[in-house]
C-alpha cells in the first residue's frame, strides 16, 4: 500500500470519528432537558424511632413511606458509647425532624422500635420540636418463646 493511499485512509478514519463525536454530541445535548424539580408537601408523616443499646436511629417518613428527614447519633458526630446516650438520641431526632420540616411537616405518628436508653429523649425532642404528636406505639418485636435464649453472662 503506498504512503498517499495510507495518509487518505487515515484521513477517512479521522472525518468518520469527527462525525461520530459530533453526532453523539448532538444526542447529548438533546437528552439534557431538565425537568423542573417540585418540592414536595408533607403535612402529616411518620415518625420511626429504633434505639439499641449502640444508637438511636430516627427516619421521618410521609404516610406512604418515602424518607423525608433521617438522622442517627453517629451521623452528629457521636463516637463509641457516646452515641448509646439519651443526649445523643435527642441531637439525632433533632436533625431529623427540622430536615423534615423543610418539607412543611406538622404532624407526625411516633413509631419506636427497641429498648436502648434513647427512646423517650427522642420521642420528647420531636414533640418538642414545635411538630404536632398524633400517635406513639411501640412496636419492638417480642418472640413468642421462639429460639432458645443465650446463656446467661456471669459479670
């Protein structure tokens, strides 16, 4: 193959990669029509409170489930045994409900989970959020004598 046949080719090559590039450049920009983001409205939700004995967890939801606001003692900074605190818990049920807020939240059924020490200060910092306390259940999982039980420790 002689060098002018070689440099014409490579010449082609170059041309079908520009139109190729152009063309996906093209697609491109016509895929990138934003849609416009609504803010959503939530003027009733839920409240999951579930405290073990390391953390507290707090996730606001509104009645059909979607998260709106969640907040965890180890997410505002607490370390270690620190975060099994009732302080802890208030912080965390805090962060929560104002994020939760944000989205015009004023009432809120309070559902809790486990048996740690930051149950009842993150159930009284929501309330005292300035957030309207419809309901509160507890809804920690019992067994009904299912598995055998762990020996006992010896301390």
């Amino acid at each position: 193959m002689s060098r002018k046949k070689r440099l014409q080719d490579k010449a082609e090559k170059s041309k079908k990669a520009e139109q190729k590039r152009q063309a996906y450049v093209a697609r491109v920009a016509a895929k990138k029509t934003k849609k416009k983001r609504t803010k959503k409205s939530v003027s009733e939700g839920r409240a999951y409170v579930q405290s073990t004995f390391n953390n507290t967890l707090v996730t606001i939801t509104d009645n059909q489930g979607e998260v709106i606001g969640a907040g965890s003692a180890g997410r505002e900074g607490f370390k270690g045994s620190k975060k099994s605190t009732s302080y802890a818990a208030s912080k965390a049920a805090t962060s929560a409900i104002m994020h939760a807020k944000n989205f015009g939240l004023e009432k809120v059924h309070i559902f809790v989970k486990g048996v740690g020490t930051g149950r009842d200060a993150a159930i009284r910092s929501i309330a005292g959020a300035g957030v309207e306390v419809l309901s509160i259940k507890d809804v920690t999982p019992i067994p009904h004598n299912g598995p055998r039980a762990r020996k006992a420790r010896r301390v």
